[in-house]
C-alpha cells in the first residue's frame, strides 16, 4: 500500500500554480477530475463555471451526485464537496454569477478577448482557497473551450485538453435526449445563441436563423437530428481547435480506454511532473452509447459540417490547430463508418419495429374514427344506441347449514 503523503509534504506544494482542465460536455471529464480529486494535495474542483454553483445550499449536496441521475459516471463522493466552505448562505458560491456558464463562454472580446472583472475575482477566489489550505489549485469544467486562452492569459499555470471521438461524445448527448434529458443537446443551442458576439459563433447564428428561424428557443424543436449532429460537430471543431492553441497537454480519453499502458503510464508521469498532482488512470474504459437515431442522411450530413467546419478552419490560429481539426473531423467519420457497419442489421430490426408499431397506431386511430363516425350517423337518424348496463349482482343467501353451504359451493363451480 503506498503511503500517504504527510502535511510537510503538502505544504510544500502551498502556491503552485493552478492547474486547468479544459473539456466538453460527455468527455470522460467527471472521471478525469475523480482522478485528480483523489491525490491529497489537490484541491479539484470540478464544474466550476456550473449554473448551480449560483444558487447551492448546504442541503444540496448530499443529493448531487452520480447515482442522483443517469450519468454513467464511477462512484464517487458528491460533485461539488470542495466547494462548500465557500457557500454564502442562499447565494450559493462566493462571487460566482449564473451568467459564468454559458452567456460568457466565450469572451466579449471573443477567444482572443479577456475574462470579464467578475469571472477573474471569481478564479483568483478559488485558486487563492486552495493556497490558503495549503493544496495545489485544480479547477476542471466543460464550460472553458471559449476561454481557455483568457484563463491561461490570466492566471497561468497548467492547461490540459481532454480529446474525445466527437461521434461517441454526441452518442452520448444523443442517448441522454433519448432517455428524456435534452439538457446536453441544448447547450450546443444555447451556447451558439449567447454568444454570437464571437465572429464565428455569431456567423453560426445567422445561418441557423437563416435557415430554422430567428427564435433559438424552438430550434431543438425544429432542427432534424441529422442537422444538430453538423452543427455540433461545427461548433465543436471550432472549440476544440481554440482550446488546443493554448493546452499544455492534450489526453486523448479514447486513447486511454482502448487499454493503451505505453500511453497511459507516459501520460501519468507527463501529469506529475508538470502539476506535481499524481493520477492512477488505470481503470479507463472506452464506451460506445446507441443514440436517438441513426444518421439518416450521410452525404448531406457531412456536406453541412464541411462548410460549418471549413469556416471555422478560417477562425484557428495556425497550421498546427488546423491540422488537429482536421484530424478531429477524420476521426469522426472513420467512427461513424465502423458505428454503422456493426450497428446496420441492429437498426434495420429498430427501424422495422418503429414502422411496424407507427402502422398499428395508425390502423387503431383510424378505427377509432370510424367507429365515432358511425355512432354519429346513428345519433343523426335518431337511433342513438344506448348504454347497457350489466345486471346488478344477487346477493347470495346465507346458507342454514353447514351441509347447505357445501351444496351451494358445489352447485356453483359445476
């Protein structure tokens, strides 16, 4: 068993600089931060720009954890644990403000732009916390792909990317719809729609207003699945793209689930030299969740996300992001076509069920109807038909004897 690291040795490690983990939503970024969270001289806070964080109580957090809802995440303690010295009464985390998670994703100034005033007292506050306790500062979240270069401007310190196939990711918003939590979809909407002051996430909201309407609060209504993969895909090469020209170190979470120890072990020691936090990611395991449907329409899928993404291309810094976009995008599609050679008999049986099933509601409704039109007709030509009511039951004589009711009981079941 190892032994633990002692106070000495942690207070050595008292004002580091902070270390940045910057993900998507479905990345493998829970686990990820359980890992970090579990070295002693860490303080890992995880999802630090999350809308709750405004309005958390001292009564939440039991209940916010993995089994709390579908997640798929490992067991671990509840989420937001290394914030609750920082609660302030009913106002939740000290300086924190709603509008951090998805409306200042992206800088005013766009990813080139700067944290705004409260978002930087905001940080200082945490990373200041974990010097106080004499911990090293670990803030994770899946809302800094728009700032990762306005937070490594501002406080320094180590930036790490986690990497995901972009397919399985939106497999995985895909499947969370399906089991009746759109909450991950919408943020790709949502984020598009707040931040347009971005040059391009703003030419993304006029083309989904040019083509799906100008009210983004019906377009997870309208847009067809199809499309809302394209225009995830767009926005994500574009966000990953941003994020990779100021990372420190890139994770590829695939990578490590497939079970490659050369890479993962590498990656361990990467992690400790550069952060001095320790990381056992031996137990990564790659998944491959069914979405809500299939891609319907390939060819006119992937033409849509070539021209979100060959726009984006315009917007990435140097060759070298172009090139990690590039090979994002090649990923996906190489996914897609082993996803779709292994899964077509699956959704052949899927999809002959659903019309199976849509024809038998349909020869139901039409049934239906016509048996409301023929009690029409019949009320109109004064032959309404009436209720019939069943007879009330007798009520049975009570048996004189005991000879008597073995008789009634025999008469009854012959």
């Amino acid at each position: 068993m190892p032994k633990q690291r002692g106070s000495a040795q942690i207070r050595e490690k008292a004002g580091a600089a902070p270390v940045f983990v910057h993900s998507s939503f479905r990345t493998g970024s829970t686990w990820f931060w359980s890992k970090l969270r579990a070295d002693p001289t860490a303080l890992a806070y995880g999802e630090f720009f999350h809308e709750q964080l405004a309005t958390l109580k001292l009564a939440d957090f039991d209940s916010l954890h993995p089994g709390s809802w579908e997640s798929g995440h490992s067991a671990t303690a509840p989420y937001f644990m290394e914030f609750l010295p920082l609660i302030r009464g009913a106002s939740g985390v000290a300086l924190y403000q709603a509008s951090m998670a998805l409306e200042s994703f992206v800088p005013r100034g766009g990813s080139g732009g700067a944290l705004s005033k409260a978002e930087k007292a905001y940080v200082a506050g945490l990373i200041a916390f974990a010097h106080r306790a004499e911990r090293i500062p670990v803030l994770t979240c899946t809302r800094t792909l728009g700032r990762a270069g306005s937070l490594k401007r501002g406080f320094g310190g180590t930036h790490i990317l986690l990497k995901r196939n972009l397919l399985h990711q939106w497999h995985s918003y895909a499947k969370q719809r399906r089991i009746g939590n759109p909450y991950f979809v919408r943020t790709v909407l949502t984020t598009i729609d707040r931040n347009a002051h971005d040059p391009f996430i703003g030419w993304m909201r006029g083309t989904l207003a040019a083509r799906y309407g100008a009210h983004a609060n019906l377009w997870l209504r309208d847009i067809g699945e199809d499309d809302l993969f394209a225009i995830f895909l767009g926005l994500h090469v574009y966000l990953m793209m941003q994020a990779f020209t100021v990372a420190d170190l890139v994770v590829d979470i695939n990578r490590l689930g497939r079970g490659d120890r050369l890479y993962r072990r590498r990656l361990e020691g990467t992690i400790a030299a550069a952060t001095h936090v320790k990381v056992d990611l031996s137990d990564a395991r790659e998944t491959i969740e069914f979405p809500l449907q299939p891609i319907e329409d390939l060819a006119r899928t992937q033409a849509l996300t070539e021209a979100f993404v060959a726009r984006a291309m315009m917007h990435a810094e140097d060759a070298q992001a172009r090139r990690f976009g590039a090979t994002l995008l090649a990923e996906t599609w190489g996914a897609q076509e082993v996803f779709a050679r292994h899964t077509s008999a699956l959704y052949r049986l899927y999809q002959d069920k659903v019309v199976r099933v849509a024809e038998e509601n349909a020869a139901l409704k039409a049934r239906a109807a016509e048996q409301k039109r023929e009690i029409e007709a019949l009320r109109l030509a004064g032959d309404e038909p009436k209720t019939v009511r069943k007879p009330a039951a007798k009520r049975a004589r009570k048996p004189t004897n005991p000879s008597s009711r073995r008789i009634g009981i025999q008469s009854r079941s012959d």
